[in-house]
C-alpha cells in the first residue's frame, strides 16, 4: 500500500513539475512548404523540399550584379588643402584614365558633394574646358569626340 502511494505522488509530482500537457504545442505555422512547430524550448522545422529548379530560383533572387566596367583608371594626382574650421578640403585632381573596351565620348565620374571649378582635359595644346553636368553625385563629362582604348585621357578638376 505504501509503495502505490509514493509511486502516485512521485508520478504527480514529476507531471506537475513539467507542466503538463498544456506547455507541449504553443504555435503551429506553415508558410512556402516550411512547417514550424515551436515547442516549450524548441523549435522543429521539417524540411523544405529542393529541386534543381528551386536551387535556380534561390541562386537568381540571390544574385547581385557588378556595375559595367565603361573606363579604366590608371592613375591620380591629388592636390589638397585643409580648412579645419569650416571643415573643407580645398584642391585638385588630375585623373588618368582610358576607355575600358568599347570607344566612348562621356566620362562619368562619383563625385559626391563637391563645389567644381572648372573640369578640363589636358592635351598637347594645354587645358582644355569640357562640358560637363553635375547632379551632386556624378560628374558626367562630354569629352567632344569618340576616344578609343589605346588613347589615355586626362582630366582636371
């Protein structure tokens, strides 16, 4: 007698002591053919189903493309000064570069948050001013013709 008493309070006391069955299952989801059961303190997820054409998928949303490669940079010159309490950088750059494969007539350049002076292109004759557009982030430079690769282009600004 004694011993079926201490078997059913150890065996109330052990169910009391994990809860029950009421803790087990607190939320059931499914979502894109992933079900989540998240038990007491863990989580089991069954396994989603990949074929070839879902790696495909997952590969192409996953992508991230590099920007085209229109100019090839091969050397600049930096020309600076500081004004500490204004907290400007006065100077020039003088840029080398030439057109990276196909012949172009527009040299785009990041320059963001830059108060631009003069932009030209240095030649055999000297300096000469380009036209050029400024939207606060590019400089987009019209340089008047067609340069192919071979030519080096050089710019100040």
């Amino acid at each position: 007698m004694k011993k079926i008493f201490i078997s059913t309070i150890l065996l109330s006391a052990s169910l009391v002591a994990c809860g029950g069955g009421d803790r087990v299952a607190k939320k059931s989801s499914t979502d894109k053919g992933v079900k989540t059961l998240n038990l007491d303190s863990i989580a089991a997820v069954s396994p989603q189903k990949v074929g070839p054409d879902t790696n495909v998928k997952i590969a192409y949303q996953n992508y991230r493309f590099t920007a085209p490669i229109i100019n090839q940079l091969i050397h600049t010159k930096l020309e600076v000064s500081f004004d500490w309490k204004k907290k400007y950088l006065y100077g020039k750059a003088t840029i080398a570069l030439k057109p990276y494969y196909y012949p172009t007539d527009t040299v785009v350049l990041d320059a963001k948050g830059m108060e631009l002076k003069e932009v030209s292109m240095i030649g055999g004759k000297g300096k000469a001013p380009l036209k050029y557009t400024y939207d606060n982030k590019q400089i987009h430079i019209k340089l008047g013709k067609w340069y192919k690769k071979k030519r080096n282009l050089y710019f100040v600004y």
